[in-house]
C-alpha cells in the first residue's frame, strides 16, 4: 500500500525517521509550517526524538499546536518517539507544561537522568519481538488511562504504549537498523 | 567503538535543527530554555568577556555549573581548557550532558588534546578543516563544531570553516578508492574515517557552526551551508533584547530555508552585539589545538 507519512521536522532527529521510511518504501513530507499540514494529505505522523521544550515552543510559535491537536484528535495515526511521547501525553508528572495532549498517559521527563543515565539494550515489544531498545535522556510513562496498551515494560517501567491512532516509544527506534516498530506503526495504519 | 560512544553520538543527533546557547547565570539559562535552546553551555564569562578580560581562562566553577543544572531540564554543557583531561573528570563528576574542549579557554597542552575515549560523558570539539575534525573524533569526540572566531559576533570564520570541511569531505568523496591511503597521510587522520567520509560523504557524528553568530540570518546561513545546528555564545547575551534575538535565532534555524520567515525574523531585533572584524582582533582562538 502506498502511504505517505508526515514527519514533524521543526528540531530533532527526524532524518533517521525520514530513512527509515523510505527504506520501507514509504513516501515521505517534511512538516516545518502550518501550511505544510494544511496544503498536504497524509496517512500518518511522526513526531521524532529531540528536546520536547523546543518543539512544544515552536509548534505554539509557528501557530502549529491547536492545528496538529485537531488532526490527532480526530483519528490521524501518530507516532511518538521520546520527545514525542512528552508532546502526547495528556500529563507530564514533572513539567507544568503541556504540549497535544492527545494520550492518556502520564509521563516522566529525564526519568533516567542526565546523559551518563541513557542505556541500550534488547527488550521485548509485544507484538514484535524482542528489538534493540535506545534510551537517551528518556522518559517513561508512570500511568496509563483505560483504553491504553502496554507495549514494552523495561525495569518495571512502561516505554511503549498505544491508545486507538497514537502510539509512544520512550526509546528511539530510529536510532538502530531495526525497522520493525516503523514497520507495526504502518501497519496500524 | 563501544555502546556509551554511540549513546554518546545520539545525543547530539536529539540536538540537531537546534539551537545551544551560552549562559553565565541560572537566569540567562532559564531566559535560553524558555527562548527554546536545546541545550545551554555554561561558562562564567561569555567569549566577548573572555577576550576583553585577557589573561587565562579556565573551566567554570562546579558550584555554577551545577546550579544552572538546577535550573533547567534541557542538557547542560561546559567548557575545558583544551588537553586538560582533568577538568574534564571534574566535569564528568557532576554529571555534565556534554563536555566542550575548548579553543575559547587558554590551552592546557600545547600538544595533546584529551583522550576523551577514556570518558562516559560525551565530548564536542571545535574544527577549522576536515583534518581536525577526524582527529578529534579518532580522539573520542562525539559530536563537532566549526571553531569560528568566538566572542567577535564575526561569522567569517565559521563560514571559512564549514566550507572548507565541506570542501575536503567532497573532495574525499571524488577520489579512487586506492587513493584514500595518501589522503589519510596528508590528513594526518586515521585511514579508517578517510574511507567512512569517501563511503558516506558526511562525518560519522553531528556537525554544529559555532564562533560568531550573532543573528537569524547568520544563523540560517550556517545552516543552508550546511550546518545541523548552530552554538550561539557572546551574539545573544551581549545583545540589546536576548530573549527577542534568541527565539528569532531558534525560528531560523528551524526555517533557514524560508527567506519570508527569515526576514519577518529578522525584523525589530533591537541592537547585535556591536562585534569586531578579524583584521582587529589580537588574539586568534581557532588557532588554539590543531
């Protein structure tokens, strides 16, 4: 199936989500204004990894926010990786700010710590398999609402979910060779 | 290399399309954060200070650093002495997010830089060539920055920088493969990242402008010449309205294509820091390590 995929490209690594895409053999625009989400159709969204204070910042300034909340909120499949699980959740157990607050989540900002706290490893994602997991200066969802799946618990902590259309890694998929979660994500779609 | 140095790579990459800002105080760092830095550096003088100052400039004072920790949730950088491997543990100790050695501070080692292999945390470091830059990463650095001019709000280093190593990278790129032996030698650079660079055309590891940017539009100049993110220093807080310059300087770097955006931001800045051109500058920091 031919899909074209937004990926939000305000701050972050959103080139490697764009790679990894395309290796999938997925069409690809790159979000940076408002007219881009105006002007264009697309099948779903990706919002990458990078700091969620700058993009939360810049989706206001750039008039970006309340349009996004919209196509989320009435059913576009979306994509959250790290900073982007921070911009869906609803709560953000240690920020005063919220940024789309689509997902029923609750969420801890650099829940690991500073840099020397980020972590690698193979933990299982249900559904998929066991993946290679990367962790860098990542959250974790404390709590989740009703209608929410767990996807990958690691340490006791939950790092992946999913709630109807949206779907949240605290790891950074793109960030491996491994095309399997952009792979499920698709395939949700 | 091992897992932590590519943790250590990732980092940088969560930086890119950003903008990371020099602060003296929590106050600056909590202006820089709201103004949508994506990261700070911490340092008690801004490099316009440390050049007027003169004498010797060393790595800030832990109590400062750490209550700019305090202050904000996005990383926190610092500078080294260049070759001083032991502010750089002293750094690694307060759990810095990443460790700057510096050409901006006087030089430890007029020989050695850090063997920043031998750390957890990670490291940037300043280049002028495609020479240096792949010393510095066969060192350890996992992330690099044009040197610049700092504290001129001069951009014609970074930009003499960033061409240049852009320059030499295509330059690998067009050569035989069994040519790549004799550029590694005249490099001085292990032949291992001569090949990555023919292979992949771009450095294994991110590539900030630094030295001299003092507005929007230096800063999407950076980036259209081919910068993944820029360093602003002495150009934010030693102008007329930091958190104005500041989020205009973010904007562009988001939009540095869109030359609509860019003019509506460079719009009412107030005044740039007034600057220095090369020719009046005494001491020359990009010459500092080699």
């Amino acid at each position: 199936m031919n899909r074209k995929i937004g990926v939000l490209a305000i701050q972050g690594a959103f080139y490697e989500h764009i790679q990894m895409l395309r290796e999938l053999g997925t069409e690809v625009i790159e979000i940076r204004q408002k007219k881009h989400l105006l002007n264009n159709h697309f099948d779903g969204l990706i919002i990458p990894g990078g700091e969620s204070t700058v993009m939360g910042k810049l989706l206001r300034e750039l008039d970006m926010l309340a349009e996004l909340k919209k196509l989320i909120d009435n059913g576009l499949p979306v994509f959250g990786t790290c900073a982007g699980l921070i911009l869906l959740a609803k709560n953000i157990t240690n920020d005063k700010d919220k940024h789309l607050a689509a997902m029923d989540i609750s969420v801890k900002r650099n829940a690991y710590g500073r840099q020397l706290g980020s972590f690698q490893g193979n933990y299982d994602f249900k559904h998929i398999g066991r993946i290679p997991m990367v962790f860098i200066r990542a959250p974790y969802i404390e709590s989740i609402g009703v209608g929410t799946e767990v996807l990958a618990v690691v340490d006791n902590n939950i790092v992946a979910a999913r709630q109807n259309n949206i779907l949240v890694t605290s790891f950074h998929p793109e960030l491996t060779g491994d095309l399997s979660v952009h792979k499920y994500f698709l395939d949700l779609i | 290399m091992n897992n932590r140095y590519e943790l250590n790579k990732n980092l940088a990459q969560m930086l890119k399309g950003g903008v990371i800002m020099d602060v003296t105080t929590p106050e600056q760092a909590r202006i820089a954060q709201s103004a949508g830095a994506c990261a700070v550096m911490a340092l008690e003088r801004i490099p316009a200070d440390i050049r007027t100052a003169g004498g010797v400039s060393r790595m800030s004072d832990p109590k400062m650093i750490k209550s700019i920790q305090a202050a904000v949730t996005i990383p926190v950088m610092a500078k080294v002495r260049i070759g001083h491997f032991t502010e750089a543990q002293i750094l690694e100790a307060i759990e810095i997010d990443y460790i700057d050695e510096s050409e901006v501070l006087s030089p430890a080692d007029d020989k050695y830089h850090i063997d920043k292999r031998a750390f957890q945390v990670p490291f940037v470091c300043g280049a002028k060539d495609l020479g240096e830059a792949l010393r510095r990463i066969s060192e350890g650095a996992s992330m690099i920055r044009t040197k610049g001019e700092p504290g001129t709000g001069d951009v014609v280093q970074a930009v003499r920088h960033m061409r240049m190593i852009n320059q030499q990278m295509r330059q690998l790129q067009n050569l035989r493969v069994d040519e790549l032996y004799q550029a590694a030698k005249e490099l001085q650079v292990p032949y291992d990242l001569v090949k990555f660079v023919h292979e992949n055309g771009k450095l294994p590891v991110v590539n900030f402008a630094a030295g001299g940017i003092a507005t929007p539009a230096d800063a999407a100049l950076m980036m259209q010449l081919g910068a993944q993110g820029v360093f602003v220093g002495s150009g934010i807080f030693k102008s007329g309205d930091p958190e104005r310059r500041a989020q205009a300087i973010v904007k562009a770097v988001t939009n540095f294509n869109d030359a609509k955006i860019l003019a509506e931001l460079s719009e009412d800045l107030g005044e740039a820091m007034v600057g220095i051109n090369e020719q009046e500058i005494e001491v020359l920091m990009a010459l500092r390590g080699e």
